[in-house]
C-alpha cells in the first residue's frame, strides 16, 4: 500500500514538474497537474493540501537528490578547487538533462509570495552549504583566499551559475551549458585563489 502511495506522490511531482515548466506556477491548474500524473483530480489532495506545497516538495525532493549525488562526487576530490568543478560541471548536466527542471528553477526561484520563496530557499539550502563547506576546505587547504567572505562568495558563485542557466535557456539553449563549465571555474578562481 505505501508503495502505491509513494508512486503516486512521485507521479504528481513529475506531473507537476511538466505542468509548471510549460505554464508556469500561476497559471498551473491542479486538474492540470493530475491529468499529467495519471491521476483523479481528488487524488491530488490527499498528498498535498495545496498548490504552493506541491511546488515545495517539488523542489525539496529534486534538490535532495542533487545534494547526494553532489556530495557523493565532491567526497571523491582531492582538492576544493577539483570539488568546486564537479560542483559547477553537475550544476550545468543535471540543468542540461532535465529541461523541465531548469525552466522551473528559473522561473519559480523568483516568486512574489515571500513565504513560499522562503520555504523554497530552505530547499537550496543543502546546496548553499555544500558550496560553502567547499570554500572553507580550500581556505583550509591555503589554496583560497583566507580572509574571503565565505557566506557572500558562496552566494555569487551559485548566483554565477544561475545566471548561466537563466542566460542559456533565454538564447533558446543553442549552445551547450556544459561548454560553459571551464570559463565559469576560471571566473571563480580568479578571485578566490591565494
């Protein structure tokens, strides 16, 4: 029985995941939502009191994923400026591979309602901390900057990153975001390097 349950949850995040990169959050319909799950529009309802909470878990569960995957590679780096690459080259193939995902980061990132920016801002938030246990490993390492601002750094570089995305989807991703990972490691380095 949970395995249902948990199947159909995971139908409804996928089915919103397509609903909001096509229509965006406030003009997604959650008949529309449960047409592209597979499932009765009531069913909906019984996993998520509401839209804004679908959206939330959206991003907790896909961005729970990419902190373990990317917490598994850093794990595997000699050095933080190899651990800051995998960072940035992951950040460009999971966007790259995952269309949908990448339109709804970028769009749903910037809404007006400030509680539910907060709540998807504690959603990155395992994100922001790995790039920032990154930056205090490199000052460790005597390879960055000791006295760089690590919370404000930590900020631009994710900053940098979604920039990138955004700008990439915008030129109608005629070029390759992956291509765009050695040019935005230089970047970084160049002003957190000791």
């Amino acid at each position: 029985m949970t395995s249902k349950k948990n199947d159909k949850y995971h139908l409804i995040l996928q089915g919103a995941l397509k609903v909001f990169a096509e229509y965006g959050f406030h003009r997604s319909q959650v008949s529309k939502i449960a047409k592209a799950a597979g499932v009765a529009d009531g069913t909906i309802y019984l996993y998520f009191k509401r839209k804004e909470d679908i959206l939330i878990c959206l991003f907790q569960e896909k961005l729970g994923e990419w902190v373990d995957k990317f917490n598994e590679s850093v794990e595997n780096t000699s050095h933080a400026e190899e651990a800051l690459r995998k960072v940035c080259e992951m950040h460009y193939s999971e966007l790259e591979k995952d269309i949908d995902f990448a339109y709804v980061t970028q769009i749903e990132l910037r809404q007006n309602d400030l509680e539910l920016r907060k709540e998807i801002g504690n959603a990155f938030k395992p994100y922001i901390v790995l790039i920032e246990n990154i930056l205090n490993k490199g000052i460790e390492e005597k390879r960055f900057r000791p006295n760089m601002n690590v919370k404000l750094v930590r900020n631009l570089i994710f900053g940098a990153m979604d920039e990138a995305v955004t700008s990439w989807l915008i030129a109608g991703r005629k070029y390759r975001l992956t291509d765009q990972v050695d040019e935005t490691l230089s970047f970084f380095l160049q002003g957190i390097q000791a």
